[in-house]
C-alpha cells in the first residue's frame, strides 16, 4: 500500500509512474489503471495545449479586437490587437467591462446579451489617446452569446471589436467633398443663368450686355477650371495618369510659367524674382505636369499674398540626388491651424476671401499628388505675418 500511495504521489507531482511494481496482484492492476490514467490526462493535456496555442494563434492575427466576458460581466479573455485599439496600458484580464472602458452603452449590449441570448451590434465611439493627443475612434461592436453544449445557463458573452473609424473618416470627406463640389459649381451657374435669363428678356443697352457677356464668359471659364481640375485630380489620385518622363530643364519651366503669368503679376503689381544657376542638373519628369505645379504654387503667391506689390521670390538648387524647388512670398503666411490641412482639396485659410480671388480651391491638392507621382516630397514652412515658402523636393532620376 505503501508504494501505491508513492506512485500516486509520483504521479500527481511529475505525471509519471514506475515502469511496474511488484506485490499482490491487485495492486499490479490498479498501478496498470493508474498508468493508463496518466496516458489519458497526458493526451487531454496535449489537445487543451494544441487548443490553446490555435485559439491564441487564431485571436493574435485577427484584425478585430476580442474579449469574452463572464456572466458578471468580468473580462476572462482578450487579445492583442483589442488592447492595441484602445490603448489599453496594461490587461484587462479579471476586470469588469465597465471598469476597463467606462462606456454604459457596451456595458448595456452585453448584458442585454447575456439576458436573452440574442446577439446584439452597437456602433461606439471612443476618445482614444495616441502619443500626447486624443483622436476619436468609431467601432461597431457585436456581441454573442456562448452556451455550452451540455447546459442550459449562459457562461458569457464573446464581443468583437471592428475599428469603423477609417471608413467614417472616408465617408465625411466624401460628404464634405460633394458640398464643396456642389458649392463651386452652383455659384458660377447661378450667375451664367440670371444673366441669361436677362437677356433673354431683353436685356440692356448694348454696353450693359456686353459686360454681363463678360461676366458670363468669365464664370464659364471658372466652371472649365473647375471640371479640368477635378479630372487632373481624379486621375492623380487614383494612379491613372500616364506621366512623359524625360529630361527637363526646370530652368525653362520656370520661366514659360512667368511668362503665362505675367498679365496677372501685372495687374497685381508683384514682384517676381527667379534665384536659378546655371549648371542646375535636369531632372526627369514629366514636364506638362512639373510646370503645372510651378503654376499653381506662383499663382497661389500671388491670390493670397494679402497685399498689392507682394514679393515672390522663386529659386531652385540641387543636392546631387534631388532637385529642390522653392517658392516664397512675403505675404501674411498661413496660420499654424490651417497648415496641416492645407493640401487638402477645396481648403481654404479665408473661405470668402479665397472665393473671390478665384480658382477651383485644388491646386495645392494636385501639387502634392502631382510631385508624389514623380516620387518626390512637397513642404510649407510659415509662421504669421512672416509669409510663406512651399518647398518641393524631385528625384533627379526616376527608379
């Protein structure tokens, strides 16, 4: 009996028995019962392991975040990718769901879950910190209940994280987008159609409808910008425009984009400087489009420089793998607010003001697609009242 009590010992501490034991026959049989015991609870332990290893496998490379929860709402499992979203500084595991993200409303889902037994989906939103700043996350949330084969209770509930924020992000410039789109198109029409509508009536003297022919002609010209624009920055964005890399000298490029613009340097009484050397490299790009950015950027000087007589000053040196372009103004600058969100389409510093002085409001939008697409960077660097410089950087080889 004595060694039958050692061998069970011996089995509860290390899993093992003797290869046999000698005495009554009894005895033998039981240690062989034994022996197949721990064969048993050897290939029980060995499925839970491989069990487990694929659960946390399987939650590790999920892209949705996971938790399950307990009938007291007490957190029992997470995985990674669900701390990584909300930041979570240290495991949730053994908490309760309302300690952990103090959100009544996902508290309220899995609960409703655990009474019923019906799933629930619930899309939330969380102030989420990032680095020194909070950002506002969206997630739709579901909840499921898990109930054991062989019992009638519920024993929790399994809740599936889905981070929704990039889409709603993608939805409000989607929305914003047909506004501003909306916007720019109904006010030249508008004007086009009450001055048809008057000469339709009538009209004028011979030199009034003259003028609202102008203005007709004017507005007409703002709607063909617009719609080129759009279509420039539609094939930008989604990669469809074919670029004609060859040898450019952004010397001339400079210099044909002065010359389109002279009438309205003229007519804003600006100076224009140009800073070029001689030996500049070339650079290979596309040069229809290299003189489109130089256009906008110049042309954006002169509509925003805040002032009659606004200095602009453009220059242009080489590092020996890039081309580095620079535009500079001493107008007011941009406020450090606006900045970030500068390259965005149809944004505008001063909304009305930026209306009146015309343009589609996409130019520094398809800068930034135009010099991506060439496989360079494009920078502002501003502070109020001391002006503005955009700085773009180009490859002098494309790989």
């Amino acid at each position: 009996m004595v060694v039958l009590r050692a061998e069970v010992r011996r089995l509860l501490s290390d899993g093992t028995l003797s290869a046999e034991i000698r005495g009554p026959r009894i005895l033998r049989e039981i240690h062989r019962d034994l022996g197949e015991l721990a064969s048993r609870y050897r290939e029980i332990s060995r499925r839970i392991a491989d069990e487990d290893y694929s659960l946390r496998a399987i939650l590790s490379g999920m892209i949705e975040g996971v938790l399950i929860a307990d009938r007291n709402l007490r957190i029992r499992l997470t995985n990674d990718r669900l701390r990584h979203m909300f930041g979570l500084p240290k495991s949730p595991v053994d908490r309760t769901v309302m300690e952990v993200f103090r959100n009544h409303l996902l508290h309220q889902i899995i609960q409703q879950t655990l009474e019923t037994d019906e799933p629930r989906s619930v899309e939330l939103q969380s102030e989420i910190r990032e680095g020194n700043q909070f950002n506002l996350k969206h997630f739709q949330v579901t909840s499921i209940s898990l109930r054991p084969r062989d019992r009638e209770s519920l024993t929790g509930a399994l809740v599936i994280f889905h981070d929704i924020s990039q889409i709603r992000s993608l939805e409000a410039v989607r929305k914003e987008f047909v506004a501003n789109v909306s916007h720019e198109l109904r006010t030249p029409l508008s004007i086009i159609t009450g001055y048809l509508e008057t000469l339709i009536e009538g009209g004028g003297d011979p030199e009034t409808n003259v003028r609202f022919l102008k203005t007709m002609h004017k507005h007409a010209q703002r709607l063909n910008i617009l719609i080129e624009d759009l279509l420039s920055l539609s094939q930008l964005e989604s990669r469809r425009v074919s670029l004609n890399f060859e040898p450019v000298e952004l010397r001339e490029c400079i210099h044909r984009v002065i010359e389109r613009l002279d009438t309205r340097i003229r007519e804003v009484a600006a100076k224009v400087k140009v800073n070029i050397p001689e030996n500049l490299p070339r650079v290979e790009a596309d040069a229809f489009r290299i003189e489109q950015v130089i256009y906008n950027l110049i042309d954006n000087a002169l509509k925003h420089g805040g002032k009659s007589g606004v200095n602009v000053m453009v220059e242009a040196h080489s590092n020996g793998r890039e081309a580095i372009v620079a535009v500079h103004d001493d107008g007011p600058g941009v406020p450090l607010g606006d900045q970030p969100h500068l390259f965005e389409r149809f944004y505008r510093v001063h909304k009305d003001r930026s209306r009146d002085a015309g343009g589609s409001g996409l130019g520094l939008s398809i800068v930034k697609h135009t010099v991506q697409a060439h496989g360079g960077t494009v920078a502002l660097q501003s502070s109020p009242g001391a002006g503005a410089t955009f700085t773009v950087s180009l490859p002098l080889k494309q790989v």
